[in-house]
C-alpha cells in the first residue's frame, strides 16, 4: 500500500491520504482522460478550471463559510502571507500573539508596515503555553494569532472573541475542526500539513475587508486581484492544487472535519496518555494547550541518555519524523488528519516495549 510502508509523523511536508496520493500519481500520468499529465496541461483548459472550481468550493462547504467570503489560493507559502496580511489590512497598528518561531516571523513583517502591538508572549518559557490574559486595543486594525504552534505543540482550538478584525495562521490545524469562520478577515494556511504537497497556500478572506489600507499594494500582494481573478491571476501550483481536491474530497467522504476532529483528537489522547503513564517519557507543554496536531515530548531526565537509542529504535521500527525541532529537542510526533489510529498505536507500542527493556 502507498504510503503505508513507515509510520509517517513528519511535521509538514506530512502524511497525505492514501486517497490523495494514488490519485495525484494517476493524473501525473494522465489528467481527466486528456491523455496528457496534469504536469502538462494548460491551467486555463476547461478540465483544470473544474477542478481549481471544485476544490474553492469544497473548502467553502467544508468549513461552512458564509456569503462575503471568497476563498484563494496563492503560491509563496504561509510564509508570504506574514506580509500579506499587513500589506493588506495593517493601516496604523497591528496586535500579534507571540506564541512560538512562526508568530514571530509574522510580527518581524508586521513591523515593516505600521506599529505592533505583541499583547502577550509564551517566550519566557520556551513557548510552552498559550497567553491567557492580555488585552487588545480597539484601536488595532486586527489581532492575529497561531492557532497551532507546529514546532512547541501548543494549540488555541476556538475562535476568540475579539472586538478588532481577527487573522489566523491556521498552517498547521485547518480542517481539524470546524471554524467559526464568521468571525475573522482572513484565514490563511501552506498546505503542506492538512491539505496538499507544499507549493499552494490557501486563504479565507472577508471581501469587505479587503479595501481598508491606503498604500498601493503590488499585485501579485494584493488578496482583492486573486479574488477578482479567481485564484487565476497567473499560473497556480497546478499539482498542488489537484492534490487538495483529492483531500477535500476525501475528507467529505469520511464525513467532513467534524469526523477529523473526533479521530485526531482520539489519536492525540491515546498518545498523550503514554507520554503521560511511561516512566521515560513526559510531555513539554502546559497540559491545557497541548496540540492534537504535533505532540512533542521528550525523556525524563533520568532517562536522557537514552534519546538517541530510543531514536534509533523507533526509526527501526518504521517510525519516520519524529525528532524533534532543535528548538524544542526530545521528539514531536505530528499526527495530522491522514494519520491512522494503527500508527499512533505502532509508536505507543514502542514506547511501550522500550520502556520494558530499560
Ligand atoms: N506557520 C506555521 C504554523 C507553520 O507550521 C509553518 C511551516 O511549518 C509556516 C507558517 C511557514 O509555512 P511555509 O513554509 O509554507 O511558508
């Protein structure tokens, strides 16, 4: 079986559905009966437009999204749209929430167009825990939050309550539950965790919002051309964006994301609860914030000298990508929509058979 060879806990690029990559592979090699590859067909050709159709409004059906919302695709990863986002809406002054390396890429761009105002940070403690109490101006054009911290395994999963334009990076947890999504301007995500092969980004954006700043923004940075052009101003990431159909469909298939989150959210759990039970393992994050997306742990201190045994034993065991970031060490197991319950159960077994013989 594709993809089923290792037990995939990469944390992005990541495991996909065996549904998207059989048929990505299939329409690598012929697309949509062209009898051309999808690698070599126009973008403005009637079968590519269909699905490019297709995948903007499985999304806007998936995740519910209201009337005066358009959803994009862009190239430039999650990465870009930490300019975007304040090219487009940062007029005066911007709030962030700084919870981890991606946050504060984000505020780092912010900075280049107006005043930011970080109401809180989890630095202190090596981004271990969600902010709780911190305020934000009514004057601020927007807050913008992480809602999953991919690299500390710390997640906000809700919709906060804000008075000012609301912003997620959401690269890392969309379509592991349903959004509110009435109250944000924009949402965005790289697809390469819970969507597609890297290459496209997706964003939700409120149509209305849109036109609020004065500066002229390039084109190609500015969300209102995309949305005019129906993510067609140039040449989309043709594969990528093939790829995220597959996925959307599967996930429609298996019941929409309400159903990924009731298995993730299992899958986590059962992880969590060995971290919690082995005597050589504990968990790095404040137990209230721990991510359903990426669990990172790593070994009690009485134990650190056997993380690079344990490492060798799990990858022998056909675990793939569970080191840790260097910023956190120890392991991060990511167990996004694609994971099955068998692998979370494979590494639970060999912490299991590890703690035994040591
Ligand atoms: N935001 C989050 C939460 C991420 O996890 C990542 C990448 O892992 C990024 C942003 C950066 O995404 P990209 O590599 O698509 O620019």
């Amino acid at each position: 079986d594709i993809g089923m060879k290792k037990h995939n806990f990469s944390a992005g690029p990541s495991i996909l559905s065996e549904y998207t990559i059989k048929n990505t592979a299939a329409a690598v090699e012929n697309f949509a009966g062209t009898g051309l590859s999808i690698l070599e067909v126009s973008h403005r050709g009637k079968e590519f437009v269909a699905v490019n159709d297709e995948a903007r409004a499985l999304i806007k059906e998936l995740l519910d999204v209201p009337a005066g919302y358009e959803v994009v695709f862009m190239g430039g990863g999650a990465s870009m749209q930490f300019c975007m986002v304040p090219y487009n809406l940062l007029n005066k002054k911007a709030s962030y929430l700084d919870t981890g390396t991606w946050a504060s890429k984000a505020i780092k761009e912010a900075k280049l167009f107006g005043e930011v105002d970080v109401v809180a940070s989890s630095k202190d403690a090596n981004y271990t825990y969600i902010p709780k109490n911190y305020k934000v101006a009514e004057d601020s054009d927007y807050f913008h939050f992480t809602s999953n911290n991919t690299i500390y395994g710390t997640e906000m999963r809700y919709d906060p309550d804000m008075k000012v334009r609301l912003v997620a990076d959401m690269s890392s947890d969309i379509f592991s539950r349903p959004i509110d999504i009435s109250k944000y301007d924009v949402i965005y995500a790289g697809a390469q965790k819970n969507l597609a092969p890297a290459g496209v980004t997706l964003a939700i954006v409120r149509v209305d919002a849109l036109e609020h700043v004065d500066r002229p923004i390039p084109t190609m940075l500015k969300y209102k051309t995309h949305v005019d052009k129906d993510s067609m101003f140039n040449t989309p990431p043709v594969l990528p964006i093939y790829s995220a159909l597959q996925t959307l469909k599967w996930y429609k298939e298996q019941g929409g994301v309400a159903v990924m989150e009731k298995k993730d959210k299992e899958n986590a759990a059962i992880l969590y609860d060995e971290i919690d039970r082995n005597k050589l393992f504990k968990g790095t994050v404040a137990v209230e914030d721990r991510s359903i997306m990426n669990v990172c742990f790593i070994m009690n201190d009485e134990y650190k000298d056997l993380e690079d045994e344990f490492s060798k034993f799990a990858s022998a065991a056909g675990m793939v990508g569970i080191k840790g970031h260097r910023s956190v060490g120890g392991f991060r197991a990511s167990l996004y929509n694609a994971m099955p319950k068998s692998s979370v159960e494979a590494l639970i077994a060999c912490m299991k058979e590890f703690e035994r013989t040591h």
